[in-house]
C-alpha cells in the first residue's frame, strides 16, 4: 500500500510583488513499511517538504495523498485530525513539555484524541516500553539525557498507531553515541513494519534508511533523487 503519494507538487511562497518556489514540481511515492530519509542542505526546499508531508502546510498545486486521501485539499480542522491520529512527528528538539512526566508527555496526542484516562495512560506505557525507556515514565525531561527525550519523543510519535512515523533532524541535538542510539531505534521500528521518513542534512542518518532521495532548489535530483541507503 502507497503511504505518500505527492504528484507534481510545488509550493510558493509570496511577499507583496516576491514569490520563493521553494519546492518545484516534486513527484515520489513512499510504500508502506518503507524507511526513506529526504536529505538536502539548508534551503534546498526539505524543511518545507517535509510541512507538506507533516500536513502542516498544503502545495500552492499539485496533489499530496496519505494513504490514497488527498490531505491537499482538506480545511484546517480535517488536517489537524490527521496530523493527531495519522502522523507521528519527532523533532529535532524533542517538543517535551517541562512541566510533565514522561508517561504524560506521551499521552498527549491521546489526550487530543479524546481517549479514556486509563487507556491512556496503559498505552503511554507501552509505547515508553516499546522504545526502552520505561523505566523513566516518572521523570521529567529534565531529569532525562538527550537521547532518553528522544526515545520519549518516539514513544510519543507512536502512542497513536500513526500511518507514518516523520521524523525532522531527530539526531541533530544529540552526541553521537546517543544519535546511534536513535537511529537504531527507528531502524527496529522500521523492521517491524513502520513507515518512517527522515527529514536531514546528515549523510551518516540518511545512509541508516532503505532509500535516500536527495533534494536540492526544491527538486529531487539524480535518479529521481531515490539511492540506496546502508539500512537496506
């Protein structure tokens, strides 16, 4: 099954008379169970692929699908039920609230979603057990390591049972031996069927997925910017 369908998509940016096409007519297709890293430099257009795919923008044209619908088209509300119950999303600074416990922290896109306390809290813990970290389910970010707040941050991207797993620079703020860490993590995730997609400039990170497309002036370059990463 195709997870991300994008068809000629392009996204303009306008400022009075100044218009930036930060992405140019992109096309590609992610299948389900697929970990593929979209690697480029700063301004090649990834980070506003990567709004488009996340449904947190929409293409000036062109069609994006998730899962055969096509998110290019829905109102504010219909994108922010699929961004809360369709896409897990792991950012480079983990996005943990201070103030909360990791279960809670966790919980949250449950929280949104309307589910019940206890089921919430029996899938926070699960998913903190699924990344390895349970043991931490009482703390608070600031009581954990980097790499621990960002298997948290896994364990929350998964806690809904998401179509896809988009993760945005998720190494970038760690040391190296945590950045292992994580990326060995999604790599597991990936194995055991999760559709993942990286978002980086990292050659190291993108060479862990299946398949690499390079973006570069807001086009996919080479064959289709599609190569094959070490994680195949």
């Amino acid at each position: 099954m195709t997870v991300i369908e994008l068809d000629d998509v392009r996204k303009i940016y306008r400022s009075g008379t100044l218009a930036v096409e930060a992405v140019r007519g992109v096309s590609a297709r992610i299948d389900e169970g697929e970990m593929v890293a979209i690697m480029g430099p700063s301004g090649s257009g990834k980070s506003t692929l990567m709004h488009i795919i996340g449904c947190l923008d929409v293409p000036t044209s062109g069609t994006y699908r998730l899962m055969g619908d096509d998110v290019s088209r829905m109102s504010e509300v219909e994108l922010a039920e699929v961004r809360n119950h369709r896409i897990g999303f792991v950012f480079q600074q983990y996005n943990l609230l201070p103030s909360l416990q990791a279960w809670r922290n966790v919980e949250l896109p449950l929280t949104y979603a309307g589910v019940g306390k206890l089921e919430r809290r029996q899938r926070a813990m699960e998913a903190l057990e699924r990344v390895g970290v349970a043991e931490q389910a009482l703390h608070r970010p600031g009581e954990m390591s980097g790499g621990q707040q960002q298997r948290v941050a896994v364990a929350r991207a998964l806690v809904t049972n998401p179509d896809l797993i988009l993760c945005d620079e998720p190494t970038g703020a760690l040391d190296t031996v945590a950045a292992a860490e994580v990326l060995s993590l999604l790599q597991e995730l990936h194995r055991a069927g999760r559709t993942v997609v990286l978002i980086t400039h990292e050659a190291e990170v993108a060479a862990g997925a299946e398949k690499i497309m390079r973006i570069r002036d807001g086009l996919f370059v080479g064959d289709g910017g599609l190569h094959v990463g070490a994680g195949a």
